[in-house]
C-alpha cells in the first residue's frame, strides 16, 4: 500500500476546507469535555473531529439525540449541518458539550430561538464534575476502614 503524501492530497480533503470556511460559532462545556461548534446551512449532517457523528458517537441514539435536541426544539434539524472539535472527557459528555455549543450558536445566529431553548434547559451549562481527591483519603470521600485498637 502506497500512501500519497503530496499536498494535492491535502487540499482536496472536503473536511478540512469546510472547516476553514465557518467560524467557530458556540462552545459548549461538561465534565472535562469542551466542544467548539459551528453550525452551517445543510442538510442535517453531523461531523464531529472530521468523522461522521453516528460513528464518533459509536451509533449510541441517546448521544444522537443529545446532539441534535437543541435543532429538535426549534423544528430546524433539516436546515444545519453541525461541525464540532471535541477534545476531553468521554461519549456522554462530549455529546452533552456539543448539544451546549449547538444551542449557543442557534442564539447567535437568531436572537429569538434563545426563548424555547432556554425553556427547555438546554442552554444551561451542567455543573458537575469529579471532586478532587484529598490526602489521607483513597478517593474524593473514600477512607480506610477506622480501626479501634
């Protein structure tokens, strides 16, 4: 197998020139995972780290459906493509942090959709992360057993 590492490679990659085109349009955050979104005028398509959302997303429909919820609520999931950069945490989070930077950047880009999605809780960032550990302990709360004598 021959890999082709010229640059005409590279300027034909369809993933990296939409990336270029877009500015980045809402960040959503959860746990450790932060997602930087762009939403373009399409189809319903979701790209997500330059792969296809059902297979970053391993094809998990309640990740899917955190994803495009915001674009359910507004009735709008057949007019935007989603692109998304996602870097720490897990699934769960990361898809939790795109539906957060999708329904930031619905607000941008119309000031009116910021009503139902409020309603809705979407555009609240979920506070919780793993507390941190203290010395003397095994965990975050966790001890070793208490012994009398």
């Amino acid at each position: 197998m021959i890999l082709d590492t010229s640059s005409s490679f590279n300027k034909s990659n369809p993933v990296s020139n939409t990336l270029k085109l877009v500015k980045p349009l809402g960040t959503g955050r959860r746990k450790c995972a932060v997602a930087r979104v762009q939403l373009i005028k399409g189809k319903g398509r979701i790209l997500i780290n330059g792969s296809g959302g059902r297979l970053y997303l391993q094809d998990n429909p309640a990740y899917l459906q955190a994803v495009k919820a915001p674009l359910f609520v507004l009735a709008k999931e057949d007019r935007h493509d989603i692109v998304a950069r996602v870097r720490g945490g897990g699934l769960a989070a990361q898809a939790q942090a795109i539906s957060l930077g999708v329904a930031r950047a619905l607000c941008k880009l119309q000031t009116e959709n910021r009503r139902p999605l409020k309603r809705q809780g979407l555009l609240r960032r979920d506070p919780r992360v793993k507390e941190r550990k203290k010395y003397g302990f095994k965990k975050a709360r966790k001890s070793s057993q208490f012994s009398k004598r």
